[in-house]
C-alpha cells in the first residue's frame, strides 16, 4: 500500500544507539543493562554497543542472543549460551530447545533491558518474535524494557499481504500483522504493548533523520547481513514473497548460493517454462529469467537444478508479497501436486490465502480481497507510528 517517491533521499539516519550514544546512555546510568542484540547492533561509525556502552561506564551484565546466535553465523535449530569473546560477558541464547523466551534466572543480575537488533521488515523473520517475547518477559517481571530503533530496510510505507491469523501464531509469527509490516521494531513493541495491554514499561529511543519511504540506501549506514542468507537489499525486498513457501524441503530459495532469496529452484522445476509463465503475468516491477544452481547447503545441496532468478525493475511497484503468491500460483498451475501447501501455513499465516492459493485462485484477485485487511490494519497501527 502506498508508494514512495520516486528519486531515493542522501541522509544521515541516527539510529536509536547513535542517539543514546550521543547522550553519553544517561538513562542506563547506574543500572545492571541485559542488552538483547547480535552482531548488528553497530553505531553509524561501525563499533559495536557493547564496547560503546562500556566505554562510557555502563555495566552490561546480560547479553541475549536471538536466531543465529550472537555473531549472526549460525544457521541451525538449536544455538547454545555462550559468553562474548571479548568481554567475557555470558550470552544467554533465545534459540534454542524450543525456548525463545527470558527466563527470570536469566533476568535475576538485570535492572534494565535494552533490544537493539535490525530488523529486515517481514513478519517471519524471527527477530521482531525474539523482541516481543521479551517485552512480555519484561513486563511480568517490572523491568524498563529500551527498544534502539532501528530503519525498516524495505521502507515504512509499503505493507503488503495477509494478516495473520490468531490460531496460527508460532515463532515466525506472533502478532497479528500483514507480512510486510512497513514498521519499525520501536513502532511495532509500542503496538503490541498498546493492543495487548502488557503494561510494559517501553521507552523507544527513535531514530533522528528517518523518512517512512526511505529505503535503507538513503540511510547512509553500513549494510550487514543480518543473518547468514540476508546478504542485500534486493534479497530483503524479495524476502516476504519468495519465504513464503520455504518450508517445502523439495524447494530451494536460493540457500547456499552466492544469492539467497534472489533466485528459486527446484529438480522438478524447468527454469525457461516458468520464467515464461511469471513474465507472461507482468507482476509489476519484476522481470524474471530461467537460470541453474547448485547449492553447496540446504536443500538440494550439491545437486544441480533448474529454476529463475528475479530482477527488481522498480522498487516502489513491486508487491513482494504478490509476487511470493504468482510463484505459488504458477508451481501449482505448471507443477500440480509438487508443493506441500498445508507446510507453508505458518509462514502465509492465513488460511484463506492459503486456501485461496491451493485452489488455484487468481493472484491478482487474492491481492485485492487483501486491501481492506490491510487498511484496517493501517488504521490500527497509526496511532504508534513515530515517523
């Protein structure tokens, strides 16, 4: 919903740590810190908050880590506590054995919780749940809970796709959103704590010189992956709709290439026929082409298969999420029976898209029966929004 301008901004986008840092962390003063963050939780100028807090005698007793660990390296199920290398400091993990949540022994040295993690701005990706659960930990257990904002790489103003249904919330997705919420985590926390009446007392430190319709190379800050297969923008903006279908195991995204989420395949798929198909469809602002790839991880892993690579033609058209559901569409259309449609519902969140889709519905239709949804959504978030 709703486009951006078209000539990208230069600016010089403070993020929440960059704000905070510049007041010395005055409000952490004096206080035992648990700080939530990994290996993206750097200043503009590239140091690390931990070593800036230190830095300025701020006592961090805690670390938490979410999915992928406190380096960003991992890429498996369960990541282990373990301590930082360089402060010694213990790193209590929130991924692991089906635990995603603080405990109060972990939180027993803490006064004070601060989260500050970049998101990429899809609903299942796992680190706005990390946030949300332990805002609620923070609340049971009457801790200020600080949220460092940080931008949504994939802009503030485009929110596309489903809502998600209430009974199918899990780690992927714990909060009744679209999958593209165009929200910040400072914004979402403020929602969620409003809506569900956590009564958590939430302090957001915002972001200075942030536009809703900047997308994160008018923020001037360094890219880092934020996890082991989000290596680009275009894989961000690509990510809510080519995720959708992930958690097919006869499937490849792209895991284990030089370009996750820039690409799909699978042994079963001919790369021309459906390239011919999708670009038959002019989805807007995306071309597609046939390609081969062999991943080195993941699934099909050292095999070599068929599939297309997608090229963004303009950003401010596309509907990644409509494009996720044209690629459903024309597996389904060209390839019957090869998807595991009822494996994919945490991930689209919503039985009548999935429905929709399993019965081969128009893409186009399925978007527009999407509109009202999200403008209701878009009327209830209003009121948090900070940019």
């Amino acid at each position: 919903a709703g486009l951006g301008r078209t000539v990208a901004r230069n600016a010089e986008v403070m993020t929440g740590l960059d704000v905070l840092a510049d007041q010395h962390f005055a409000p952490l003063r004096g206080m035992r810190v648990g700080l939530i963050t990994n290996h993206t939780g750097l200043s503009r100028g590239g140091r690390r908050n931990i070593d800036l807090m230190r830095a300025d005698g701020i006592q961090i007793t805690a670390l938490f880590s979410p999915e992928h660990g406190f380096i960003g390296a991992e890429d498996h199920a369960n990541v282990v506590n373990s301590r930082d290398a360089a402060t010694g400091i213990p790193i209590f993990s929130l991924y692991q054995k089906g635990s995603y949540r603080p405990t109060p022994e972990m939180l027993a040295n803490v006064d004070v919780l601060v989260y500050d993690i970049q998101d990429a701005g899809a609903r299942f990706y796992t680190y706005s749940c990390t946030m949300l659960y332990a805002l609620e930990a923070s609340a049971k257990a009457h801790l200020p809970f600080y949220v460092l904002d940080r931008p949504n790489p994939i802009t503030g103003v485009h929110v596309e796709g489903p809502i998600l249904d209430k009974d199918l919330e899990s780690f992927v997705g714990c909060y009744e959103m679209p999958l593209r919420h165009g929200m910040t985590f400072g914004e979402l926390a403020r929602m969620v704590n409003g809506e569900r009446g956590l009564g958590a007392d939430l302090r957001v430190v915002a972001m200075k010189n942030w536009r809703r319709g900047d997308w994160f190379d008018s923020t001037g800050l360094v890219w880092v992956d934020m996890s082991p297969n989000m290596r680009s923008l275009n894989a961000a903006l690509l990510y809510p709709g080519l995720a959708m279908l992930e958690s097919n195991k006869n499937y490849s995204v792209g895991r284990g290439t030089d370009a996750p989420f820039e690409q799909i395949g699978a042994d079963w798929i001919d790369g021309q026929e459906l390239a011919t198909a999708l670009n038959a469809r002019f989805i807007p602002g995306i071309r597609v082409y046939p390609t081969r790839f062999r991943p080195t991880s993941s699934n099909f892993a050292g095999k070599s298969i068929g599939g297309v690579r997608f090229v963004i033609a303009n950003r401010e058209a596309l509907n990644s999420v409509r494009l996720g559901m044209e690629i459903a569409h024309a597996l389904e259309q060209l390839y019957p029976g090869r998807l595991n449609w009822e494996s994919t519902r945490f991930l689209i969140g919503n039985r009548a898209v999935l429905d929709a889709l399993r019965q081969g519905g128009d893409p186009r239709t399925i978007q527009l029966n999407l509109e009202e949804p999200i403008r209701g959504f878009l009327a209830r978030r209003q009121k948090y929004l900070l940019y």
